[in-house]
C-alpha cells in the first residue's frame, strides 16, 4: 500500500515515487559533508594534518564548481532556476498560501534555497580566503603569491575565524533544520537524498536521472577536478 496525501473534506490522491534528486546531485551532496567535515577536523588539529586540510579544501573546490554547473546542468529540482524564488512566492510560503502548481515542497522551498545559497556563498569564501592565506608559519594557499602579504594576513584572519565560524554554524542549522522536519513534521528528508525519490501526488515533475546525464555529469566532475588541481599547482 502506497502513502496518501491528506486534505481536508476530500479524498487523498494517491502517491507515488518521483525521482527528484539525481545520482550527482546526491553524490555531489555526501562527498561535500564528508569534505566540509574533513577539513574542519584537519584545521582543528593542525601541524602534519594540515596536510589533509589543504587536500580536503582542493575537493571542497572541485565539488562547489561542479554544483555551480550542476545547477545550470543538471536535473530539473536541482537547477537553481527552480528554486531561485521571487519575494513574493516566499512570503506565500511562510503564510502557507503556496500553489499547488508551484510544487514549493518538491525540492528545496523557499526557506531550503536560502540555505544552499548561503552555503555555497560562504564556501566560495572560505576557498578564496585559503586560496591567498598565509599563516606565517607553514601553510601558504597556491594563490597568494598573487596578492599583497596585507591582503593574505587579512584572508588568513578571516578563514581561521570567523568564516569558519559561520560555517560550522550554517552545518549546525542544517542538521538541526532536518532533525525539526523529522521530529515536528514527520518529513524524512535523508531519506529522499539517499534514494533520490520522494511519494508525491501524480503529475508532479520528476527530475532526469539517466545514464546520459550521469555520464555528462561525470564530464563536468572530471572539469571541476582538473580546475582544481590546477589551482592548487599555482602556488609550486
């Protein structure tokens, strides 16, 4: 028996599984919390693992470029242009007046863009910063012979403090935004990032996931690898 949707004073449709986030889309979303993870636990423990850290960076470098295409790319709940909302839709949303046709609920709501916008952005400058840092001790990033020393002591300030602050507290809101849909809404949203498939009503768009677009995902992650590696020889 398949889940059903509830609606008040008529019958519920009944659901069925569409595919709403794509194999690169999910690979791309593991691999960077287990990057992101990575590199605030090598930073933290300092000395030989930051060996690990600049490593763990360099990926974290590879994966954002790939979203940026990916977004551009990929499948149809991953775009951004399907969850870049307009004030007014987001204001809908918090009052509870969004339209069926909208399908808000889908892929990231209004509420969810936020927050991948605001991961990516802190992420592209928490790499920009540790790109041209310098610690004045061992670590330098590939790029900071291309700026001034006041410019590199100024970015490596802010990435061992308080970016990364803002982004370790941006993984915590995260986390704690999917405990609150599992335990207050009774939304499973790992689930959906696992299996790529959510029951919805029938009708509702479903993302392309075939073997053409992983093959041309795994070109893109192939170009994002090699920008990143070559960034990282900048500096040798």
């Amino acid at each position: 028996m398949t889940p059903t949707a509830s609606t008040s004073g008529t019958p519920a449709p009944e659901l069925a599984p569409v595919r709403v986030w794509d194999f690169p889309t999910r690979a791309f979303h593991w691999a960077l919390a287990i990057a992101v993870v990575g590199s605030v636990v090598s930073a933290k423990i300092g000395g030989n693992a930051m060996v690990w850290h600049f490593r763990f960076g360099f990926l974290v470098l590879a994966l954002v470029v790939f979203r940026v295409l990916w977004g551009l790319l990929g499948g149809r709940w991953s775009r951004f242009v399907n969850f870049i909302y307009a004030p007014a839709t987001v204001l809908r949303y918090l009052r509870g007046q969004a339209r069926a046709e909208e399908h808000l609920d889908v892929g990231h709501n209004p509420l969810g863009s936020f927050s991948v916008f605001a991961l990516l952005g802190v992420l592209l400058v928490q790499l920009g910063t540790g790109l041209v840092a310098d610690d004045e001790i061992a670590n330098l990033g590939p790029l900071n012979r291309f700026v001034a020393s006041e410019t590199g002591l100024l970015a490596t300030s802010w990435h061992k403090e308080f970016g990364q602050w803002i982004l370790i507290g941006l993984v915590v809101l995260h986390v704690a935004a999917v405990l609150f849909y599992l335990l207050a809404r009774k939304t499973n949203l790992v689930k959906p990032m696992l299996s790529g498939d959510k029951w919805l009503p029938p009708g509702t768009p479903a993302s392309t996931d075939t073997a053409r677009t992983r093959t041309k995902a795994l070109l893109v992650a192939a170009a994002s690898a090699a920008l990143a590696f070559w960034v990282s020889q900048l500096g040798t």
